[in-house]
C-alpha cells in the first residue's frame, strides 16, 4: 500500500535543553495514520502533520475500552545516524495484541516500514543527549460511533513520535517496590498478554496507593492463588538467585516484554544458567534470608534496566544489595544500551539504520 507523505507547513520548534525533555510530553511534526473500516479493510495511508483526531462522541474506543498500544526507540548514533531496536518484533507484538482484543490486524512489515518513513521525515527529531531517544507510540482504537458492547467495525492505527529525556537523569538509583496483596492485574484467560490501554488503567489505582506511601512501583501477583510473581507496572521482573536468573514464565497474563527477551538472549550468551518458572514471594523472601537473593532488576523499554533495593509485603521489607545496583543489572544495562546506540557488538541483529530518503 503505498503511503501518502503531506509534510507540514508550521514546523514546531525544538526543544534546546534536552536535560528538560521528560517522557511523552513533547511530540514531533509528524504522525502516520491509517484507517480501517470493516468490508473494505486499510484505507487512505498517510504522513501527516500531528493534529487532533476527530471521533464521534458515541465512539467506541470511550465507551468498551477496545484500544491497544506498542512502546519502541529509536536512537542517534555517535555518527548522527539514526537506528531502531528490536521495532518489527514490536510490530508482531501489536498484532497479537490485536487478535486478543478483536481488532484488525495490520500487516507488521507494512507498519515496520511506515515507521521508518516517520522517522526519516523527523529524524532531526531523535535527540543526542547522552541516555535520550525518539520514544515511538504504535496506537490502534476503535472508532465506530454507536453504542454497543461488541467488537467495533472501524478503527484507526496511529503512531507519534516523541522524544525523550534520560529515564536516570541523576543516574541509575534502585527502586522500592510494593507487592500488591489485594489487587489484581490479569488472570488466566484474560488480557495480561496484549498491550491494552485497560491493563494498565486497572493498575492505576494499586500504583498510586504505592505512591503515597512512597514507593515507586507496584510487583503484581497471580490473579488466583496471590502468590506468584507476575510482572512489575511497566516492566518484567527478574531474580538472581545462587547465580540463576529466575523470571516468571510467560502465560497469558504477562506482557512477553522485548527487552526481557533481550535480556535472556544476552545471559545464555553469556553462560548464566536460566530459569523461567512460577517463583512465589515466599521463596523470594526466604532466599533474602538465606543471603541466596543477590540482586533483582526489571526490564523495560523506558528504562531498559530497572534495578530494585527494596521488596515491600504486608508488613514485611527486605533490602537487596544494601540498595545499591548488582552487578548483574549493571552488566545487561550496559549491553543493552551499548546495543541501542551503536557502540556495542549487536551480534542478535537487533538494530536496523533508519535509511535516508
């Protein structure tokens, strides 16, 4: 399908202090877009200015929720080329997120390529600043504008462009995280797998309870027996345990997370032994106990690498590695953001050149 480019008129200007670009604040000129409508299929693809989408009150994206949404980078090199990491496997992801969800799937070379196009139209865009990106935002709603609780018959795919400060502007500090005892993100048959905007509203409240009693994220559970690990608000969740790196399996209610694919690809490469398995918080209290639990770390296409210092449950807190980052969450960091920006050995094939038109 080809792709229709209108560039815009007004460029808006850019920001000069990249130390103050924050997360999602800031938007480039651009956004590609593309719309579905049932019997007919994709129609009318296009770069464009970003402006205001125009729904219908009645839309169903506001009323059942029916939306699903990607998170990628894009990175400038140390020669001012631009690169993208692991962007198709996000691609694939969406469509599977699509099927979950009864939406229309869109053909992930096409958005693959889509992307690349915005990109190179506002790669003057991707900052340079040491730990920035250009975070890209893939969107799929439901836009048909009547009431009624079934799959919606028109929808939009969007992407913006944004770009991002340092997630650690002063450095990589560990994080206290709560075990959430009462709440439930996802249970077995549910949408725990896909990139759903409502995951994540259903965090929201468990999330700020965190917050105001001081901690910065919120370690999810199993949805049945309230035991097992699941996946922290944004990230996966991993464990060293005896020098094992111990990581919830994937099931259908945890986000197969690309950075934690990454980070089990490079650890095999690397010699460490691997366990994806159920790990309870009994066995992650007990193995802090025992001295067995050295260091624990999410992992995350914001952070990349998320060290913890701090468990909470129930009444009960353990510090990891006199809260300090482990050696092992400082090892994958590097790696991986070696990787990203081109100065590291990408032996996985994981970055591509966003080409020049």
């Amino acid at each position: 399908m080809e792709i229709k480019i209108i560039k815009t008129k007004e460029f808006k200007e850019k920001p000069q202090d990249e130390s103050k670009l924050g997360f999602g604040k800031v938007f480039s000129d651009h956004m590609f877009i593309i719309e579905y409508d049932e019997g007919t299929g994709w129609r009318d693809a296009r770069i464009q200015p970003v402006e205001n989408l125009s729904l219908h009150p009645a839309s169903s994206v506001f009323h059942y929720g029916q939306e699903i949404f990607e998170g990628a980078k894009a990175y400038r090199r140390q020669d001012g080329e631009i690169q993208v990491f692991r962007l198709m496997d996000n691609c694939k992801r969406l469509v599977n997120s699509a099927v979950r969800s009864s939406m229309p799937e869109l053909d992930p070379e096409f958005q693959y390529e889509a992307i690349l196009q915005l990109i190179n139209l506002d790669r003057d865009w991707v900052p340079q600043s040491e730990g920035t990106s250009l975070y890209l935002r893939p969107t799929m709603i439901s836009s048909t504008p009547a009431l009624g609780a079934h799959s919606a018959h028109n929808f939009i795919y969007y992407v913006l462009c944004s770009p991002s400060g340092s997630y650690y502007p002063n450095g990589m500090q560990p994080v206290r995280i709560r075990i959430e005892a009462f709440y439930a993100r996802s249970v077995k048959g549910g949408m725990g797998r896909a990139k759903a905007g409502g995951n994540y509203a259903a965090s929201f409240k468990a999330t700020k309870e965190a917050h105001d009693a001081g901690f910065d994220q919120v370690l999810w559970l199993d949805g049945v027996h309230k035991k097992y690990v699941q996946e922290v608000g944004a990230m996966n969740i991993m464990f060293v345990i005896d020098g094992v790196i111990v990581t919830p399996d994937l099931s259908d209610t945890i986000l197969p997370g690309i950075t934690r694919d990454s980070v089990l690809q490079l650890a095999a490469d690397f010699g460490y032994k691997i366990e994806e398995r159920l790990i309870s918080v009994d066995e992650i209290f007990e193995a802090h106990s025992t001295g067995r639990l050295s260091e624990s770390f999410g992992t995350g296409t914001a952070a990349v690498i998320s060290p913890v210092g701090e468990f909470s449950y129930r009444d009960e807190t353990i510090i990891l590695n006199n809260n300090k980052i482990g050696p092992v969450a400082q090892r994958f960091y590097d790696l991986l953001t070696g990787i990203q920006l081109g100065t590291g050995e990408d032996k996985f094939g994981w970055t591509k050149l966003v080409p020049r038109s």
